[in-house]
C-alpha cells in the first residue's frame, strides 16, 4: 500500500473516531434530557393540581396538568427514536472502525 493511501486511511479512521465521539455527547445529552422528563412526569403525576406550570422562553406559563403531561409524553418519544438514531449509527460507525483497524494493523504489523 502507498504511503499516501495509508495516510487516507489513518484520516478517514480518525474522522470516524471523531464522529463516534460526537454521537456518544449526543446521545448522552439526550439521555439527561429523558431522565428530565421522567421526572417532570412523575411530578406531574403526583400532582393534585389541575394546572401546572412550563417555562416557555423567558417566562412560566401556567398550563393544564393533562396537556403538560402529554407534551412530555411526546417529547420522551420523540427522544427515544432520535436515541435508537444514533445508536443504530453507533453501530455502523463502530463496525466501520474495527474493519479499518484490522486494515490497519495488518499493514503495520
């Protein structure tokens, strides 16, 4: 293999390493913001209260319990498949990197 086709390889291995690493931040972000809104669920759940409040911008605006809770149940869902997203990206960019290891290890070693 030519140096030059050996140094594209190394630069195509480390821009999917680097796009692994942003999936995972992102992935992670997500999670945080599940976690979140399972929480304001169970809140919203407890609740004896007929309105709640939502911080919409830069104010609080005082809503229906039942409406805040289906807005979190549709924002939770809607979390879930962009996690599933990028888990499945996940995957074929972890694939991607053991085959271009193997690659690069039998040209190294």
């Amino acid at each position: 293999m030519e140096k030059t086709e050996m140094e594209n390889l190394i630069n195509q291995f480390q821009n999917y390493q680097q796009q692994l690493q942003n999936i995972l931040i992102q992935k992670e972000s997500l999670k945080l913001q599940n976690i979140e809104i399972e929480r304001a669920l169970e809140e919203l759940n407890s609740s004896k209260e007929k309105n709640a409040y939502k911080i919409t911008g830069s104010i609080m605006v005082s809503k229906p319990i039942e409406e805040l809770k289906k807005e979190s149940n549709e924002t939770k869902e809607t979390l879930g498949l962009r996690i599933k997203s990028l888990e499945r990206t996940e995957e074929k960019i972890s694939s991607k990197l053991k085959e271009m290891q193997t690659k690069l290890k039998g040209i190294s070693g």
